[in-house]
C-alpha cells in the first residue's frame, strides 16, 4: 500500500504551538492503527491562526485541519482524515480557503507546500528558473531586468534595487560582496524569517543572481540572533546548495563562483541599518557609518557591496523567470510587484497576505484579518515596525503603496501590521518609541542618543500636566498652558531628530510619537491639537 503523505509544519510559529507534538502524535496513531503514512515536515502556509495546520494529500488535492493539538489527532484518525474525511477541524482543499486563494502568491507560492530543504522539491516548483535564465545572459542584462521591473527594498527604504546592483557592477574592484540584512527586528514582522525557514533556497537564488549581475564572489547573510531554527535550516539549506553545485567554484558549470556564509546578528537592533549591520560583520559594535561613501561603492571591508534584506532577493527569481513587464504587471505607480504584509496585534485571524501594492489597511485588517481578536472596535493600526505611525480609521483606505504612504507622512517599511483595539493608550505607546529609541540607539549621534531621552521626559511632563476638570465645567488654565509648551516642546524635538538624526533609527521615532498626539489627543489628555503644518506632521 502506498503511504499517504501528511503534512506538518516545522516553522517556528508552528512549533511555538505544538507541531512537533502533533507530529509525532500522528506517527504514533498511524503505527498503532496500521496505516501507512508519510510525514512531510513542511512549511507554513502563513494562516498562523490555524497552526498547527495538517495537511493530507488526496486524489482531488491537499486537505486542511487546524488548528490541530495533540489531543485531536485520535479523533482525526476515527474520522478518517487520511482520505480527506469531513471533521469540525477542516478547512476543505487548502487552495480554496478564501484567506489564502485571494492571495497574490509570487513569492510565497512555495511556502507550506513544499519540505523546505528538499532540492527536488525547490526545482519542481519553479526553483531555479531564475538562475538558470540568468546564466544565459550577460551580466548587464541581469540587473538591467531587475531595475526594468521597478523593484524596490523591501527593508524599508524602498530604494531601486536594480540601481544598487547596477552600481556595484559597474564599481572597479578586484573583490565584491553580496549581503543579505536578515536582522528582522520589527514589531509584528515575521517574513524574513518565513522565508528563511520555509524557502530558503529562493533567498540563496536570489542572492546568487545579484553576485551573477554584479561579479561578487562572496555573499553573507546577517541573521537574526532570535531566530535559531532559521540560522540552521539555512545554513543546512547553504551546504546543500553548494553541494549540489548550485554555490562554489563554479555554479551549474558555468565557471562563475559564488560562495555564501550565514552569520548570527549581534542582537542590536540598529544592526537593521545597513551600515550598523556591516560593522558587526566586520566583527565590531554596531554603530551606524557616516555616508558618503555609500556601501555600493565601499561596504564591506571597504569594498563593493550589494545590501538588499530578504524579501528583495526573494523577489529577484521570480523576476529572472518571468519577466520585468510581467512583475511590474502587479502594483500600483512606482510600487511594482506584491508585498508579504504580515497581520499581528489584537487580530482574529493573524497571517502572512502577499497582495500587489495597492490594497488597505481596511481590507487587510477585516477582510483578511477579520478584526480584533478581542472582538472589540480596532482603534488604531502601527504600519512599518515600532517606528512606523499610527494611523486612525480615517487613514485606513489610502493605497498601500509608498507613494501613498509618504504623502501623509507614513511608511510601508517591512509590511508589518500591528493592530490595536479601543482600550489601547497611544500617550504609553508613544512614550514607549521614545524610550524603545533610547535603549536602542547606537549613541553615534545626539539628536537620537540625547533627543529620544528627553523625548521621554517631556511626553511624562504632558501625562503628568492633564488638566483636572474644575465643578464649573472648566479647567485649571495653568495645567493647560504648561501642557501646551509641553507639547510645542516636543514638536520641535521631533523636528530636531527627523531632521538632525544620522539614520532611521533617530529619524523615524517620531512617526509613533506624531502620530498619535495628531490623531489620539485625547489619550494625553488634550482636546484636539491641530499638527502643525511641517514636515514632522504625521
């Protein structure tokens, strides 16, 4: 009898919840029932409200339960699961769940499907269709395709990636790099690492593509210290890779070479910025560098870099094997292709949406995310990390792109959402991007090791300023005063530190903290406060 595949994710966020036990609970059903059955330890799909989410193989597809404990697996057995049998835990045919089959899937297509470290699976799902195009065309032509589809860094910046490449390649030196940031650091961010752990063959395809177009030879990527299982399945996913003549000496016999490291991050989260990133590689503490000269042209070791994070190698494959026309097919304006936006927070159905540009935060957050997870109103969603801004219901139908975004002073960042229901206080949690800045600034310069401190003490002094109402109705005019020089004040730090600070890290805590005393005034106990009309408005 031939055995019957099933599938159980092995991705953090499923194990977190139980998957291995669920795993070896199914093995141990399977030999006591005398069924034959092989386990498949998958991907996640990214509908991490399900984990651990089971899949059995059958004649008209893949079927989905979740989300399955330990304690549901004899029961799923007695229902007769392995052939696809109804039970109050299935989803149907897991393509045609509606949060996953409205998906624009290109480069999460692989995810949940196939055993992330299995070669054989990569190349039957589209793995290496990118290189091998690639291998038949000039190095220009490489990165010329990838600046012709528009793709931007997917880190935050949303820089032309295509125009880094092209950079690096047409810099004059002897040896040049390739790094990968993978210091995925940002609150309510999970992508990178689901790549890393899920398909970490197209992040190493990826990466191989930006040494074919530019002529590194060296690549690394920088990972992130709190994703072990990341670190060594990639780093497995590296030796097989290389083994099989996918890195080396000479890639696929083409006479070209591409060697790949993996690194375990520092821990610091200004590592995130390119250029902190690249003095820990160089084994110092992360401190952000002065530009010019820009990494494209001096990086690593002084020398040429390529630095793109995750996502944007990910996305390269895709474009080597279909086309720059039909990449920038998807999105809207300057914002070409799909973005893997992540739902986390007080959300019901918290997940990984790859969608081209262009979609809401309505959308994403009802549609997909069908509301808070507490079932109570959504109050405010943080877009863009602990330093991206919050933004009412009145912002909730502005085109994800970043075009749009910049227009009312937000930013895309990484696609991570994090949603909020009405009990949230936006005063602590603007307090708290003050303070999260002051632990985590590399201290290099003032503006953000000295402004995010006194950014903590002033928005204390307006919490503490809240005007007591008085029996006739009115308030203690003095309160109200010192609250408005409070408030004055710390606009014009904000200012200081949007405009003064040496990278994002400084530059960008004001967004939360903008962003909330323009939208949520009353959490500080303030009437409304009309924003200034500057470019720290938010």
């Amino acid at each position: 009898m031939k055995a019957i595949q099933v599938f159980v994710p092995r991705d953090s966020a499923a194990i977190a919840v139980g998957a291995d036990e669920v795993a070896d609970a199914i093995v141990a059903q399977a030999a006591a029932r005398g069924a034959s059955v092989e386990l498949v330890r998958n991907g996640s799909r990214g509908l991490l409200w399900l984990e651990t989410l089971v899949e059995v193989a059958t004649p008209a597809g893949r079927v989905a339960y979740g989300p399955v404990g330990v304690d549901d697996v004899a029961g799923l057995f007695e229902a007769g699961f392995l052939s696809g049998a109804a039970h109050a835990l299935c989803h149907g045919l897991t393509e045609q769940i509606p949060y996953l089959a409205r998906q624009q899937r290109l480069l999460c297509a692989r995810m949940g499907v196939t055993d992330p470290l299995s070669l054989a699976d990569y190349a039957q799902h589209g793995g290496w269709a990118g290189l091998q195009a690639a291998l038949q065309m000039p190095a220009d032509a490489v990165w010329q395709t990838v600046l012709d589809s528009g793709l931007r860094g997917r880190g935050g910046a949303a820089f032309p990636a295509g125009i880094k490449w092209r950079t690096v390649a047409q810099a004059q030196s002897p040896q040049k790099y390739v790094v990968c940031n993978a210091d995925e650091g940002d609150s309510g961010t999970f992508a990178d690492r689901m790549v890393l752990e899920d398909d970490p063959y197209m992040l190493i395809e990826g990466m191989t593509l930006a040494a074919l177009a530019s002529g590194a030879t060296q690549g690394y990527v920088y990972i992130r210290s709190e994703y072990p299982l990341a670190f060594d399945v990639f780093s497995q996913a590296i030796a097989r890779a290389s083994a099989a003549g996918f890195l080396g000496d000479n890639i696929l016999g083409s006479g070209l070479a591409f060697h790949l490291e993996a690194r375990l991050a520092a821990g610091s989260y200004v590592c995130g910025e390119e250029t902190a990133m690249l003095e820990s590689l160089e084994g110092r503490r992360g401190i952000v560098r002065a530009k010019p000269p820009i990494p494209a042209l001096s990086g690593l070791f002084g020398q040429p870099t390529i630095i793109n994070n995750v996502l944007t190698f990910a996305s390269v494959p895709w474009i080597l094997a279909h086309g720059a026309a039909a990449y920038k097919a998807y999105g809207r304006g300057r914002s070409t292709g799909t973005l893997p936006f992540q739902l986390a927070g007080n959300i019901a159905r918290g997940g990984l949406v790859e969608l081209a540009f262009g979609t809401t935060l309505r959308e994403l957050v009802f549609d997909w995310g069908g509301g808070t997870a507490s079932g109570r109103p959504v109050k405010a969603v943080q877009v863009g990390g602990p330093l991206g801004t919050y933004l009412p219901a009145s912002q909730w139908d502005i085109p994800l792109d970043y075009e749009a975004y910049a227009a009312v002073g937000a930013v895309v960042g990484h696609g991570g959402l994090v949603v909020h229901d009405d009990r949230a206080d936006l005063a602590k949690l603007a307090r708290y991007a003050m303070a999260f800045c002051a632990h985590e600034s590399c201290g290099k310069c003032t503006p953000c090791r000295i402004g995010s401190t006194r950014g903590v003490e002033v928005i204390d002094r307006i919490l503490a300023l809240q005007p007591v109402a008085l029996p006739d109705g009115g308030h203690a005019e003095g309160a109200m005063a010192q609250q408005r020089q409070q408030v004055h004040l710390l606009r014009d730090l904000c200012d200081t530190m949007v405009n003064g600070s040496l990278c994002a890290m400084g530059g960008m805590t004001p967004y939360p903290v903008l962003s909330a005393l323009n939208h949520f005034p009353a959490d500080f106990g303030m009437g409304l406060a009309p924003a200034t009309a500057d470019r720290t408005t938010v």
